[in-house]
C-alpha cells in the first residue's frame, strides 16, 4: 500500500499507540480528583504541558488542549470575537481558509459580526495591501492559516503578525494544522496571538490538539463546567491522548529536523515528473509547503481516478478530506482563479516523513498506468 493522503489524517506512531495504551491502563485517575490516584494523573497532565510548551518555545500557561483543529479554529475565532465584542465587532479572515474557520466566521455574523474574506492571487496568497487597507476602528481578530490544506500555499505569516501588532485592539490567529512538523513557525516572533494544532497530522491521535494563546489574550469559552485548562476548556482532560499527542510532537519535530530535505526531494520528483506529462497541471506554487501537492487533470473525474489508484493499493485525494464529499468544484481553486475544468479535476498527494523513494517511483509508475488505461476506456 502506498499512502499518499497524510494532510487529511496520518497513521499513528507505534510509540504514541503504546503511550496512549499505557497511560489509559495506569493513570486513568481524574486529574481533577484530590486524592493520590488523580494527583499522579494531574502531575503527568502538567508535565505534559511543560514539554509540549519546551518543544514549541512558549510558556505551559499558553497551552489549552483541545480535540483538534476544528475545535482549536472554533474556540480562538469565536472566544475572541464574544469576548471582545464590546470593542469591535469585525473579523478578517481569507477566502481559502479550512471550513472549521469559514464556518465559525458565518456563524458569527449570524450573530451581527462582519466579515472581510481576503481575496487571494493564482498562488493562493493574499494581499498583504488589502489586508492593510481592511482593518478599521472596529477590527478585533485577523485569522489566516499558515499553509493551505489544498494547495499548501504559505501566508506571510511573519508580514501578517508585523501588521496586526500595530494595532493593539486587534488579535491574530494562525491555522497552523497543516504546517505543524513540515514548516517551521516561531509563534512570538512573528506576533501571533492564537494558533491551532491537531494531533491526528503529526502521527498522534484523532480527537487531540492544542490551541497556543498567548499570555493576557482573553476567551469566551465554547465549554463551561470545570475550571480545566484555565477554566477555557471545561471537561474532564483526555490525558491518554493528551501525553500521545506530546510524543507525536517531540517525534515530528525530530523527523523535522532530520528528514525534511529528504521529504522536499520527493517533492520536487513528483512535482518535475507531473509537469513533465501531457494533460496535467500543476496547481501547488513553487514555494509551497513540503509535503502537498496538488494538480489538475481535465478531462477526468477525480472520483474514477481515485477509485482507478485505489484499487492499485495507491491512496490519494481530492480536496481537503473535510470537504471532499462535498460539490466536484474545488472552492480553493475558484478563489485562486481556475477555470471550472480545472477546479473540478483537482487531485492532491500529501507526503509524511513515512513515505519512501521507492514509493514515489511506484506512484509514478502506477498513476501513468492508471491514466493511460482510462484514456483509452474514454477514448
């Protein structure tokens, strides 16, 4: 099997599975409880604070655990904006952003909020001047992801963050699901105020991530109940998955460190050998993240060619795994100016530090086949 779907979840580590299994068995205390049972549970909760917060370089106290992205993109957007609603009710955001943040952002002005959607260029890149020009008086919160789930097109996070801190009323949000262990990003240097993590990108577990807010930014809760996670976040902590999550992370981070060049050849290989075939297009940018790579193909229906991979044991995909059953039409690809062929016939392969050389040559391989034999079923 060749697995080449890892922006839309990625196969635990071993070592996390064991953690995970470990801490169930032994530390199945609540965390909350007073006597020595929920101590030790708190004390390894706590701990695992202190690391993910070193492996990060931020302090434990701007560590929320979450369920995940969707959870993280709706606890930053919509505790910002009832929380500092008194101050403004208007939000910037891009028009290619996950779901989880257009969404939260429609509910919101159902809720009397307005909303900027940024246009973006072919690249999937916003303007850094009209983001400029559509902050007002009344801005509370900017979010823009880091690397796009479709196209893996990088924001200019840092010009973003320089802009956003010369107005002190307004805060700064980073999706930065995607880029999380394949695009380095220093949360403080470059002015964020909130960022989204989720564990199932990074070889942890579905159902676990972590929202960074930075020191004296203030919430609404989504959750009230208990005072957890500095009373943002009531309910009972999933430990079992919030000590996996930190072993995916330290783990990442090394493969980060040690195999990222690697995971940029393959790449490149993939991206030199699509361009170099008749019929496809090439839609991720040159300098885009590492591990995303997606193309048109007109004429076909990602579905067939999906289906036509997958019975070859080769696993792609079409769109971001949240959106994918949803219309043909690549919303992404529209905002960045695609014909509607071209939106319509998007495929994406997602990379991990997992994936091989050898599995490259036999994608290739396997997808010039697989295009050849439905071209001439169509033919």
């Amino acid at each position: 099997m060749i697995y080449f779907d890892n922006s839309a979840t990625t196969k635990p580590y071993p070592e996390v599975l064991q953690s995970f299994h470990q801490v169930a068995d032994t530390y199945y205390g609540n965390p909350s409880s007073i006597h020595r049972f929920g101590s030790d549970s708190e004390r390894l909760l706590n701990q695992s604070k202190k690391q993910a917060a070193q492996l990060l370089s931020i302090d434990p106290e701007e560590i929320i655990f979450t369920s995940g992205g969707t959870e993280g993109n709706n606890l930053a957007i919509k505790g910002i904006a009832l929380q500092h609603q008194n101050r403004g009710k208007h939000i910037i955001t891009s028009s290619i952003e996950h779901p989880s943040v257009l969404e939260a952002c429609k509910a919101l002005e159902g809720l009397g909020f307005e909303v900027t959607y940024l246009q973006v260029n072919e690249e999937g890149i916003i303007d850094l001047s009209d983001l400029e020009k559509s902050i007002r008086e009344d801005t509370i919160l900017i979010s823009i992801m880091h690397v796009n789930n479709e196209l893996g097109s990088i924001q200019p996070i840092q010009q973003i963050g320089k802009i956003a801190n010369r107005y002190p009323k307004l805060y700064f949000h980073v999706d930065y699901v995607q880029g999380l262990g394949k695009v380095p990003l220093d949360f403080h240097k470059n002015n964020i105020d909130l960022c989204t993590m989720s564990s199932h990108k990074i070889h942890g577990l579905k159902g676990t991530g972590i929202l960074f807010v930075k020191k004296n930014t203030s919430l609404f809760p989504l959750l009230h109940g208990g005072s957890q996670e500095a009373f943002y976040r009531a309910g009972t902590e999933n430990l079992p998955g919030i000590v996996s999550m930190v072993k995916a992370l330290r783990m990442t981070l090394e493969h980060q460190r040690s195999h990222l060049a690697t995971l940029q050849k393959m790449h490149e290989k993939i991206r030199v050998s699509l361009e170099e075939m008749s019929g496809v297009i090439v839609n991720t940018p040159e300098n885009a993240a590492p591990h995303i790579l997606n193309f048109s193909l007109p004429g076909f229906k990602p579905e067939v060619v999906i289906h036509a991979l997958g019975e070859q044991g080769v696993f792609i995909s079409t769109k971001s795994a949240c959106s994918s059953k949803d219309a043909d039409e690549s919303a992404i690809l529209i905002a960045c100016g695609a014909n509607h062929e071209r939106a319509s016939s998007a495929l994406r392969i997602s990379l991990s530090y997992f994936n091989t050389n050898k599995e490259v040559d036999s994608f290739l391989r396997t997808f010039r086949n697989v295009i050849d034999q439905l071209s001439e079923v169509m033919g």
